[in-house]
C-alpha cells in the first residue's frame, strides 16, 4: 500500500511541476489556465497513464479502507490553484470574493479533465477548446421554453 502510495505522490508532483513549468511567464489567470489545460492534454496525449493511474487512485482510495489510511493530501495541487486565484485577483480578472468559487472550479477542472476523457483525447481536445472560449468570451444559453 505504502508503494501505491508513494507512486501517487511522485506522480501528482510531477504532473503539477509540468504544469508550473509550461505557465511560463504568463501573468494572467486566464493565460495561465490555458497554458495548464495544454500542457494537461500533451501530457494525457504522450503518456496516458499517468490520467489513468491517477484516476484509478482517487478512486481506489475510496474503495479500499487500507489505501484510505495512507491517503496523502495534495498540497502541490491546492498551491497551482492557489497561484492561478491570486494572478487573477491581481489582474482584476476575478474579485477577491470570488477567489473560493474559482478554486472550487479549478480543483474541478484539474482532476475532471482527467476523469472524464481517460479514453478520448480527441474529447479531452474538444473540452479544453470549450473551456478555452468560455474562459475568453463567457457562455451563452437559449433561455428559450423548449416546445411540446
């Protein structure tokens, strides 16, 4: 269990130190969202098992009470989240009031992109374009009744 584990950990670190690496030198939330849901997709694109290892672990630490006993807690992921919120409260792209519901959407969108598309990087691609407009030009719905 403890080499489960400690494969866990080196895992997540490295995905997230990709993550730092290919925010580069953007100052932005939103550039450095980008640029983390690229770097997402060419590291689920060169090496899919490393989605498919982490998955397969939040979920076995659910199932298993053996694994649930030596469940690390993700302290590089929540200081990524940390540093995409504080950019964009420094940017005025997000008020600081608004910095918890961002995290809880970031958190949401790191570990669901690799959940939802283990099997379809043609699908992961098309998310992480959906998520790229919504973040530059917002989202409209058709509040229109549906007929019948």
């Amino acid at each position: 269990m403890e080499i489960f584990s400690a494969v866990e950990v080196e895992v997540r670190d490295y995905v997230y130190r990709r993550f730092a690496v290919a925010l580069g030198d953007q100052e932005t939330m939103i550039g450095k969202l980008e640029k983390m849901l690229e770097m997402a997709h060419a590291l689920h694109r060169d090496d899919p098992t490393l989605a498919k290892f982490l998955a397969s672990y939040r979920i076995d630490t659910r199932r298993v009470a053996e694994l649930r006993d030596v469940l690390h807690e993700s302290p590089i992921r929540d200081q990524f989240v940390s540093q995409l919120v504080t950019a964009g409260i420094a940017t005025g792209e997000i008020s600081e009031e608004s910095g918890p519901l961002v995290k809880g959407l970031m958190k949401t969108l790191t570990v669901g992109l690799t959940d939802a598309f283990l099997e379809d990087l043609e699908g992961q691609r098309l998310a992480i374009d959906g998520i790229k407009a919504v973040l530059r030009e917002g989202i409209a719905f058709d509040a229109q009744q549906p007929s019948g």
